[in-house]
C-alpha cells in the first residue's frame, strides 16, 4: 500500500521529468517535496518493488538500433528461472507476466538493427524455448496515465 508521498511522487512523474543540472530539485519543486525527500521516496518504491525501474525511455531506431516485442510460452514451473534469464540480457527493457498462452512478454532493445535477432536467438538457446518475435509495423502515441 502507497502512503500519500509515493502516490504524489508515482502521479506527480508520469507526465515526465526535467532535463537540467538537477532534475530532481526542478521535480521535487513542482510535486511541492524536498530534492532529498523526492529521491528517497523514489528509491523506496524502487526497493519495495512498486517501481521497476526509473529511468529514461529511449528510441532505439532514432538513434540507430532496433526495438522489437517478443513472446514466450512458459512453463508455469520454470517461469522464474526463465524470467531471471531473459532479463540477464542487457537488451531486455522490461519483462511481464501474461494470461495468455504466451505467458512472458518482453522488449528487446539493441544498439544495432542486426543484434536484435542475434538476442532472440541467444534468448532462445538459453531458454530452450521459441520466442515469437513481434517487431513494430506502425508507431502510435498514446499518452497513457494511470493514476493512483
């Protein structure tokens, strides 16, 4: 359960954070916080799991690389296994649990187009398993805020 820090911090930084010499102090100021108490409160949901990551979102194909959405179909009794080895590559962005018959979905991010199936092949040999490979047809936008 999130006391009303974490809920002004977690609702106050998904419109973004600034880019300056001390970003956190800009972002504190706005969410109406100490720079100390914002940075804390982030690491607090970080270590408690609330938060997965904090961190920027880059576009890998704007700056040369590639980016792609891939599957797994999982064994429900090797899913914590395979969910530790997937995410042991650099190049996974992030990894979530579906109910789904492809249960592990994650993002493959490289800093070359030709890496990205290079991953999903050692994905593969580590895991034992085919990952379904969904790279991106069409872009869209859509600002998505969850408020909590």
């Amino acid at each position: 359960m999130m006391n009303d820090l974490e809920r002004t911090i977690v609702n106050g930084l998904q419109g973004g954070f600034p880019i300056c010499e001390r970003p956190f102090l800009a972002a504190a100021e706005r969410l109406g916080i100490g720079e100390e108490e914002l940075i804390e409160g982030v690491r607090g949901l970080l270590d408690q799991g609330v938060l997965s990551r904090f961190g920027p979102l880059y576009h890998a194909e704007r700056m040369g690389g590639a980016l792609t959405l891939a599957a797994l179909k999982v064994p429900e009794a090797d899913f914590e296994a395979v969910a530790e080895a997937v995410n042991a590559f650099p190049e996974v962005a992030h990894n979530y649990a579906r109910d789904h018959a492809l249960n592990m979905w994650f993002v493959v991010a490289t800093d070359k187009p030709e890496r990205c199936l290079e991953v999903i092949d050692e994905i593969e040999a580590a895991t034992g398993l085919h990952v379904y490979n969904m790279p991106k047809l069409a872009e869209y936008f859509v600002g998505l805020r969850l408020e909590v």
